[in-house]
C-alpha cells in the first residue's frame, strides 16, 4: 500500500535549505540531493517499515533512512490509521547527535 507523504514546515526548510547550498556547491552533480531526498520519499511511501527505528521519548516509531549518495537522512513517522509518512527532519550524516524534532 502506498502512503502518502506529509512533509512537517521545519523538515520542508530543512530540504531547501540543503538543496540550495548542493546547487552552489556540487557543480558536478546539483541535482543529486533533490533526487535523492525524491527516492527516499518514494521508499518510505511504497515501504513506510523499511527505516531504521530511532528511540525519541516524544516520537514513537520515529524510523529514519539514509540518502546515501548525499549523506542526509530523512526522520519520519508511520500513521498508518491516516494512511500517510510524516517526514519530521532531514538531517546530515556528519552531525554528531540526531535533529531536534
């Protein structure tokens, strides 16, 4: 069953920010985190269960799966009863502790 994706105001920021700065900054390849942070939706949509659980005490189920081609993951949890992916944060790889959520 697919899901829909609901995408939360800080981690919509989060992505434009991100994407704005891969557009300056990796000339060789600009589009790679927007297509990426695109798989990933399309992952956890179609495979809400596959992400890797992350014990947070105010999101139960928080799962989070790795862009590994541009080293961010997505935070999101399942609400299966409304049939949709809650995307909380999208986070870089090479931040020591997780996002504030």
């Amino acid at each position: 069953m697919n899901y829909r994706v609901r995408v939360a105001p800080r981690a919509a920021a989060q992505i434009r920010k991100a994407a704005g700065w891969w557009l300056r900054h990796r000339s060789k390849a600009p589009a790679a985190f927007a297509e990426e942070v695109e798989r990933g939706f399309q992952l956890i949509q179609s495979l809400s269960g596959i992400g890797e659980r992350v014990s947070h005490p105010e999101h139960p189920g928080l799962r989070r799966v790795l862009l590994d081609r541009v080293h961010y993951h997505l935070y999101y949890v399942v609400s299966a009863d409304e049939q949709a992916v809650d995307v909380l944060a999208v986070w870089h790889t090479s931040r020591g502790s997780g996002p504030s959520l």
